[in-house]
C-alpha cells in the first residue's frame, strides 16, 4: 500500500481487515473513528497530522516533539486543520499510556523508528512508520518479531516499493533487461534552502583561540566560564 493512500484511508473501518486477528481500534470493537498521535514533527511529521487532521473519521489526538516551538508550531498546525487543538507532548511515551489513541505515527529522528515502533506495539498502539524502518536488518526482524507477537496493524512508507511503474522497472531488470546486474546506485535530491554560513575558525594558538569549559549542574550542561 502507498504510503499517501494509508494516511488517505487510515481513518476507515475497513482497514481493520489488514488485521483481521487484532482491532484497529483501541476499544476492540468496531468504530467510526481512528485515533493517532504523531511524534517527531520538524518536517514530514507535520505534513502526516495535517494529512490524518483533514481526513474524514480521523483525529490527531496529540502531536509529539522534543523542541518545545517546533511542538508549538504543530499543535497549531493540527488545530487549524481539524478544529479541537491536539494535546502537547514532550514524551511519546505519554500517548501510548493513553487508552484513546489507537496509533502512533513515526516521524521522529531514524535512531527512534524501530524503538518507538516496538514500543507502541508493546502498548498495543497500531504503527505508522516513516522509512527507514531501522538503522539495520537485525531491527527490521525485530519489528516484524513484534508485530506477530502483538497481533498489530504496522505499516511503513516504502510507496517507492508499490508504485506501479517501480514494480515494472524491477520486474523488467529481474527478466534480464540489462542483463546481469552487479551494482546499483541511488540518490535522492531536493532544493533545499541554504543553513548559512559559520563563521571563521581561529588560528590554533593565536590570541583569538578561547577554549570553554563546562560543568554538569542538575543533570544539564552549562558552561562556567571561558580561558585563553
């Protein structure tokens, strides 16, 4: 399934069918509504709340993020979009306490993806799983593990995979198009604005070398000061 069709029909009682042996919904029984949070909202993430926000029979019950303005910013984004503002977390794991919210929508930084994934599934949450599914294929086996062990509905963004013309070309290589491959090559680009530019770095052992020391207070770090 394309990952733009899931998050189009997500909200629909018949996609309770994909997993027939566990209800989609939280409450085990059939419903008209399909409850998510988001966690990781500083780009695609955003675009996935909006997206569900704007789909019949869905609800972005909350919306996660460590940056507290990135945060801000998607809870009005969300709000805009569907009326009743989604609630504020800084921790996922608060939504997969939450006994309403039926999935988890995985938009978080790649180390997180395959961790909050077997998380939520823990936890009986369904997954929505941005790709790469994990750093490796030893975490892809870890997530399919816990997939069967909890019965959960997962999906994970690969529409590349599903894409009718993708399917061809590979069935085309498969039958000998090109002949034998041994290598393959591929990228992905984009026009990106520029970040800007650093500032010069110091000579070593010239007078504008400062080196800065720092001190962990309370468990976070601040810095004590500086010397030449």
């Amino acid at each position: 399934m394309k990952r733009r069709r899931f998050v189009k029909t997500a909200s629909s009682a018949a996609l309770a069918l994909m997993g027939a042996r566990a209800p989609l919904f939280a409450s085990g029984s059939p419903s008209e509504k399909v409850v998510v949070c988001v966690m990781g909202l500083n780009g695609r993430g955003t675009v996935l709340a909006k997206t569900f926000a704007k789909t019949p029979h869905a609800e972005v019950a909350a919306v996660c993020d460590v940056d507290s303005k990135v945060l801000a910013k998607g809870v009005a984004a969300v709000g805009e979009s569907q009326g009743p503002s989604p609630k504020a977390l800084g921790d996922f794991r608060r939504a997969l306490d939450d006994k309403s919210i039926d999935a988890l929508v995985i938009a978080a930084p790649d180390h997180w993806h395959a961790p909050a994934a077997i998380l939520a599934m823990s936890a009986g949450k369904h997954v929505y799983l941005e790709k790469p599914c994990g750093h490796n294929a030893r975490e892809g086996e870890l997530l399919v593990e816990a997939q069967r062990k909890h019965a959960r509905v997962v999906q994970m963004g690969t529409q590349q995979r599903s894409a009718p013309r993708s399917i061809e070309v590979v069935n085309a290589i498969r039958e000998g198009l090109i002949g034998k491959p041994y290598l393959a090559r591929a990228w992905y680009a984009n026009t990106r604005a520029t970040i800007g530019r650093g500032k010069s770095a110091p000579v070593p052992g010239s007078a504008t070398t400062v080196r800065t020391r720092s001190t962990c207070v309370a468990g976070r770090w601040e810095w004590t000061g500086a010397f030449a």
